[in-house]
C-alpha cells in the first residue's frame, strides 16, 4: 500500500516531460484500499446478519404502548461480548482501545450510550437505542478480517493507509481531516449523475466528499479527481451506492458450537 501510494503521488507532483499537464493538475492519486471482503458472502453469516437486524425491529406491550424489546437482541450475542471505543476524527489517535468484557445485556446498553443517540440513563432505553445501532453495523455490505481489530471477522473490514502516507497525501490536499474521505464500497452507477456505464470509482477506493450537497435526502456528493462533484444515489432506489466512512465502527463475529454470535463491539466517537 505505502510503495503504490507513494508511487501514485511521486506521478501527481512530478513535472517532467513524462506527466501530462492534465495529470499534474489531479486533485488526489488513485488509493484503492486492501479489503478482505471474504465474509460478505458468507450463506451463514448473512443469514444471521438479516435474522439480527429482523430482531432490531421487535415490539413488546408496555404501559407506555408498543415498544422495542432488546430482549429479541440477546439471544444473538455471546455471553460476554468485549467492547471498544475509537476517536471518530482524530486521525493521530485512530486506534480502537478495549474497554474489556462486558454481559450481553450491559454491552447493549454502553453501545446504544456511545452511540450518542441516546442521553438516558435508563439502562432499557438505551439498550433500546443500542437494538438500531447494532442494526445498521450488520447492515454494513463489507464483510470480512478486520485489521483495525486484530484480524477478527468483523462489519466494515476495509484496508487502512498509514500515517506517513496520509502525511504524503496531506501535500496535495491540505487536509487531514479523515472524516472528509469515503470508501467506495459499494457503486452503481445508474444511481449515478452522469457515470452511466463509468466504472468509477473502483471498489474500495478512498475519494473525498464534496463540500456541496444536495438539499434532497439520498444522494451523496464525491469529487472526482478533476474537483468536478458527482452526485450518487445512497438510499431510496434499485441502483443504491453504499460510501463507508474511513474511521468506521464495526460489528464483530465468531462462531461458537457451530452457530454464529457477536462477539465484539467497537464505536468510534465523535
């Protein structure tokens, strides 16, 4: 990754009479991250990954009428599931740090608090918060060893660049800032303004998101190498394009007894 990389910049900043003008003038090299996507597939796994995010949807009678019951949750977890936080933008201190292991039913309840969605401190509402969180990981497409967590097989098992070459990359865009990178995870491009039949951009590779977005719901802003933005369909539609965030949180997986469980959690702050 560090050789490619570097070679992809050494050709951006370079004036000799090899490099075309229009190349000079290119926002950001071509990084096309190192994924092990070899659980995204998986019959078993993701026949547990739809039944999870099925139970995030289940209701219980209560006083206060139909609620979400994160009891439905439980039975999908391990016993004791281990639990990780993350800086979501601080790119000197990206690395996950393990808060231990932790009961099912008290894991439920820090993620569905660190998730932010939830100010309570009410140990069933948050775990009723935590039933989406954990949700939509599962619901994350890429699937596989995860080295942001050691190798486990976890949700969102994109590569990662290294800080010298972020440092590298920091001389041609003047930022740091990894929450403005996206992963190209998944790209349809007839969701996509102008990029009908454009293989662009390849699969897992990093782009930067626009600045400028559309006021509508759905539709995600990415530039081009050039600065142009091109706007892909996220949501709402057959040709859906799916950009990961660079610091990702994961959902992480292990079979046990020859059933699948969750294993592990890690959130990223804000």
């Amino acid at each position: 990754m560090a050789t490619r990389l570097a070679a992809a910049l050494v050709l951006l900043l370079a004036s000799d009479a090899g490099v075309s003008a229009q190349d000079a003038t290119l926002l950001y090299p071509e990084i096309v991250l190192e994924t092990d996507d070899s659980y995204s597939a998986d019959a078993g796994l993701t026949a547990f990954r739809t039944a999870l995010i099925e139970a995030g949807e289940t209701l219980v009678a209560s006083p206060a009428g139909r609620l979400l019951d994160p009891d439905a949750m439980l039975p999908f977890l391990a016993d004791e599931v281990e639990f990780y936080v993350g800086q979501g933008g601080l790119p000197y201190n990206e690395e996950f740090v393990s808060l231990g292991l932790h009961p099912a039913r008290r894991a439920l309840e820090m993620a569905g608090r660190l998730s932010r969605e939830s100010e309570s401190i009410d140990p069933v509402v948050n775990r009723r918060y935590d039933m989406r969180a954990l949700a939509g990981l599962a619901a994350e497409p890429t699937v596989g060893r995860t080295e942001w967590l050691g190798g486990r097989i976890c949700t969102a098992s994109y590569g990662r660049i290294s800080w010298p070459d972020w440092i590298a990359l920091d001389g041609k865009l003047r930022t740091l800032d990894r929450r403005e990178w996206a992963i190209a995870a998944v790209v349809d491009s007839g969701g996509a303004e102008g990029l009908a039949g454009i293989n662009w951009p390849k699969p897992y590779q990093m782009v930067p998101i626009s600045p400028g977005q559309k006021r509508s719901g759905g539709w995600l802003g990415i530039l081009d190498p050039r600065g142009d933005t091109i706007f892909f369909r996220t949501s709402y539609s057959p040709h859906a394009s799916h950009f990961a965030p660079y610091l990702n949180s994961h959902l992480c997986f292990e079979q046990r007894g020859g059933e699948w469980r969750v294993s592990a959690i890690a959130i990223r702050l804000d």
